[in-house]
C-alpha cells in the first residue's frame, strides 16, 4: 500500500509540476514549503493521542487528558502538527483568503504522516466534513472538500461525497465541548450509506465535536474503520 500510494505521487508531481515558491513566505524553494518555514512548524511526533492527535509525553498513555473520558464515534484521529502561528496561517489563507492551493501541501503531508504511523488498515474511501449550502454558497467551496480530493489524487483512493451537513449551526469556536455536541446535534446525515473503511477529512481538530458527530453518523449507517485526519490540532 505505501509503495502505490508513493508511485501515484510520483506520477502526479511529474503531471502536475508546482511552482517552487514558499506557500508561506513566497521566497524560492525547492518544495511547497521552504525549509525555514517547514522547521518552524511543530509537526506532531509519537507518542500522540490515539483520539485527537496531540503529542504526549508517555508511550504508555493512550488517551491525552484533553480526550479522557469522552466517547468517541472514530477509532483513531491523527493531527499532522500543532496549531501555532504557521499551520494557523495556512489553514486561515485556505479558509477564508481563497489560497486553495494549500490544500495540496496540507494533503501531501497527511499523507506522508498516515504512512509513517502504519496503521495497518486497509482503506476504502476518503470522506470531507461537509459544509452546509448556505455556508458553501458563501465561501465558495469546502476546504475540507478541496483537501480530501488531494487526497484522494495521491493516494489512489475514491472520495465520497454523501455526508451532508443539513443544518446551518452558529459558528463554534466559542462553545465549549458540550455546547458544540448539543449544536451538531442532527447536524449531518447520509444521502447513502458508505461501506467500508473510511478516512475523514477537517482542516483542524479544535474539540473533536464535529468529526465525532460525523463519525456517529458514519458508524450508524454501518461503514467499518473511521480514521479521521486534521492538519492541525490545538495545544
């Protein structure tokens, strides 16, 4: 599996060549990210939390204490690097400056970080968290959407559409944990049911709310193994 999924990149590097500049500092690079701004993102290293991603300090401990206790709809979340002011500006010039070119850099590297972890899974389907209409109207697109097609381009594996957000919730990043769950409350539903073992996409993992109420959804409807992958994840 890792060396198809490394042979599909190759290809499509050499279809699809990148301007060499930075995607932060726009100087000359040799990669989408220059090699000064790529050290100063503090990507997440093992041992990390088996739930949300975050790094902690025992091999030992499965769950971090920001997850323990929490019932948990995935069976594993992976977070590529923490959220400081670099992943933070890449995901806001995504989110809400129109770069959506960065998905492919964000895409690449979760790719690079499921094949290092190993999980061991063979997956079906890649899953975007879905935005609501009125939400996608707005904005003009979905940035989980753009980087689950990236990753669905480099890693070979079909992306599925049919999680669908069908109520239009306030903004949560002033809600607490709980506040967020009693929102997403019926939030998503299926158009179909997804077999299978499926990755699902967020650009970040704040409190988990809304990849867990989509993961219920998911494992209701009977998909098999849900990994769900963010770019970032909060300290």
């Amino acid at each position: 599996m890792k060396i198809l999924f490394r042979l599909i990149e190759a290809f499509l590097e050499m279809l699809y060549p990148r301007k060499l500049t930075c995607i932060l500092c726009n100087n000359e690079s040799e990669d989408e990210l220059c090699d000064l701004c790529k050290g100063s993102i503090q990507f997440n290293i093992e041992p990390v939390c088996e739930s949300c991603g975050r790094m902690i300090m025992k091999s030992s401990y499965m769950i971090c204490h920001h997850c323990k206790g929490i019932r948990r709809y995935y069976d594993r979340g992976l977070s590529v690097a923490v959220y400081d002011e670099l992943s933070k500006k890449m995901i806001f010039n995504l989110k809400y400056h129109d770069k959506r070119y960065i998905s492919h850099t964000i895409a690449k590297y979760m790719l690079d970080f499921i094949i290092k972890i190993d999980l061991d899974i063979d997956f079906d389907v890649i899953v975007p968290v879905p935005l609501h209409q009125e939400r996608y109207h707005q904005r003009g697109y979905n940035q989980a959407e753009l980087i689950a097609k990236h990753l669905s381009k480099l890693s070979g594996l079909p992306m599925n559409r049919d999680l669908v957000r069908r109520k239009n919730t306030k903004p949560l990043y002033t809600l607490s944990a709980e506040e967020r769950s009693t929102v997403l409350a019926q939030a998503f539903e299926l158009k179909t049911p997804i077999v299978g073992n499926i990755i699902l996409v967020d650009d970040i993992f704040t409190t988990g709310s809304t990849l867990n109420m989509c993961s219920k959804v998911l494992k209701s409807n009977g998909c098999g193994y849900i990994l769900v992958i963010t770019f970032a994840v909060g300290e």
